[in-house]
C-alpha cells in the first residue's frame, strides 16, 4: 500500500498550483501559507505565521512539538517568479504522466511533499521521540531577501536540514550547490562633446570596460569560479563621452576564498577610479554562500543511497549543480544539508516545467523510510 494518499495530494496540488504567488504579491503568497497553516494545526502541530516584511507575505514555522532544538529542519517555499496571470494563461494539467503548471517543479510540489510527511508521521505516531520543524518561505526567488536570518537561526537548532527543491529528471538529488552574488554598479561621469571638447568629459563607459577587464581576472571555471556581467545599460551617442552607466554583476562560485577576493576587487576598484572624476557606487553582495558538502551531509546522502537499494529503486544519486537554494544558508551555518528532496522535473521558471507522475510514490517513499533512519541516529 502506497505510503502516499495520492489521490488527495493531486487535489491539494492542483489547489495550491492554481493560485498565482510570485514574491511580490502578498495575497496570494498568502493563500498558499493559509493553506498548509491550516492543515497543520488541524494534525495539531504548533504553527507560527512569521511576518517579516509588507512586500512579502508571511512565511510559516510548523513544529510537532514546541522546542529548540529539532532533529530535523525541512524547508520548502511557495512563491514564484511567474507573474500574476500566469495561472489562467496554463492552470494545473495531468498529460502523459507529466504535471504541468506555474510553479509546480519548482516547487510547490516539493512543499506539499512536507506536508505529506508531516501527516504520515503524526498518523503513524513516529514523533514520539523526534522534534521535527517545516518552515515554508515566501521569499526564496528574491534569495530569500527577508526569511534569511530566521533560515540561519532555525538550522543551528537543527542536527540537520532537508530541503525541498525538485530533483532533476533523472532523479538525481543535490549535495552541493555553487554561492550566488549580486552587484550592481552605477559609473557617474561627466558628459562631453567627443570631438570639440573631450578633455571635459570623464567617461562613465571607460570606468567601466576597466573594471570588466580587472574583474575578468578572477573569472576561473576550473576552480569553480564565474563572473558575469550580465547587464550593461549606458552612454547617450557614439560623439558624446558617456556620462553614466549601470551594470549587473552575476557571480558564482563553490568556496568562499573566490569571494573574499573579488569583493577586495570591487571596493579597491570603487574606491580607487581611473578618472577620479568618475563616481562610483556599488549596491549588493553574497545573496547565498556556497553549500559546500561536508562528512556529515555526505552520511545524509548515504541513508538515502541505502534505502533506495532496500526498497528495490533506482539508486539514489547526488550531484553538485549550480543554482542557490535557501540549502546554501543552512549549510553556510554548519548544519547538514541536503536538497532536491522534490518532485521530479525539469524547466523550472519556464512554461515547459513539469514533474513526473510516475516519480512521486516512489519519491515519497524513498522519503519516509529514510527519514525514519535519520530519527533513529
């Protein structure tokens, strides 16, 4: 017998997928918290709605029991970066054993997979002895902007911290993901005519192809290192020195020496301008630090490889990969940290994401008998 209520998790997921939640709509970030709050306390857990801020909705904290310390920490969000409208454009679908719909890979599936948990475990009565917390985020795809020191603080309580993010399509699960950061610079210089007078201009483009060529440097995809500047907005016409530009930086990376390096770059290269007429500003930094795997995460993924071979399944397998999850905070505090714990997919932020439907029973019994030797350590 399925360990799954499948019938109702499709119903609970065709609910929560057809309720538009980017980030920035508080309402219907909202309903979807509303929706597991409700839930949860009706298994009588203790529920916490965490208002952290107008422009997001509120997150959510559910434990079995009251306490501070938890042997385990499961983490999901709702929100999307789809907007508003999204849903009556592709509503929830069932075609050729794929689920389709806005934010369904990524990753409402994986979150209600929590909730699931949550009532299996409290049905079966296998909380006796386990304190387990589920925080549900609402601001995971602005990096998790607000929710972040309630993340941080939540995994040292932690012994360990499982997250709910898709698993690829082949069902490989996440050991280890690169550190995300974000710059964003803006050049002031002084227009000029770049014929009759161009000793009077001080050329915001000229700063800035220095930095790119500074910066570049550091750019090193053998020691796992990228900087990209992805963004370049500036400059008026090719005979006028350029009074202003802004750029995006994107910068990724799997250990944190790298960052420590190029952050010495930027404030060397702001506080130091070629044309000391030039102005610079910098906003930004290290959104999520690398999760970088350790001994202990690595015996994470080891119950799992095990319970796959014990229950007859594919072998469970884990990856490095490039993306940041709310995994890299948990991990970035010293708790042991897993992720793509999901659904199985692909195409997340796209309107080609799907997850599998051959994949979630499966899935979420993996989930169970593996959870049940974690409590037991």
């Amino acid at each position: 017998m399925s360990k799954l209520d499948f019938n109702l998790y499709l119903q609970e997921l065709q609910e929560i997928i057809n309720i538009d939640s980017p980030t920035n709509f508080p309402d219907g970030t909202r309903k979807v918290i509303d929706f597991f709050a409700q839930r949860l306390e009706q298994l009588g857990w203790c529920v916490e709605y965490l208002e952290l801020d107008s422009k997001i909705g509120p997150c959510l904290k559910a434990a079995n029991r009251k306490s501070t310390c938890y042997d385990i920490l499961m983490i999901g969000h709702v929100d999307t970066v789809l907007p508003v409208g999204t849903v009556a454009q592709r509503p929830f679908a069932i075609k050729d054993d794929l689920i389709t719909g806005p934010g369904v890979e990524d990753m409402k599936s994986g979150t209600l997979f929590m909730y699931h948990l949550a009532k299996y475990f409290t049905e079966q009565n296998l909380l006796q002895d386990a304190n387990i917390c589920l925080l549900i985020n609402t601001d995971e795809e602005i990096g998790s902007k607000y929710s972040r020191p309630v993340i941080e603080d939540l995994a040292k309580q932690s012994k360990c911290a499982l997250v709910f993010e898709s698993a690829y399509k082949d069902g490989t699960m996440t050991k280890g993901r690169k550190g995300v950061g974000r710059y964003f610079v803006n050049f002031k210089g002084i227009a000029a005519h770049s014929g009759a007078n161009p000793e009077k201009g001080a050329s915001a483009v000229n700063e800035f192809l220095y930095w790119g060529s500074e910066l570049i440097k550091l750019h090193n995809l053998a020691e796992g290192t990228s900087i990209n500047i992805g963004v370049v907005n500036g400059g008026t016409a090719p005979n006028v020195v350029a009074e202003e530009v802004n750029i995006q930086i994107d910068v990724r990376m799997t250990k944190m020496q790298p960052v420590q390096e190029i952050e010495a770059l930027i404030k060397q290269l702001s506080e130091n301008p070629r044309d000391p007429r030039v102005k610079i500003t910098v906003d930004g930094g290290i959104t999520r630090p690398p999760m970088v795997p350790t001994a202990a995460s690595e015996a994470l993924c080891d119950i799992f490889i095990e319970t796959s071979k014990e229950l007859g399944q594919q072998t469970a397998a884990f990856r490095m990969v490039g993306g940041g999850s709310d995994a890299n905070l948990t991990a970035a505090v010293g708790t042991p940290s897993i992720d793509g714990l999901g659904s199985v997919g692909d195409n997340s932020h796209s309107p080609e994401e799907y997850t599998i439907l051959a994949t979630y029973e499966p899935k979420f019994e993996l989930l169970v008998e593996s959870i049940k030797k974690i409590i037991k350590k």
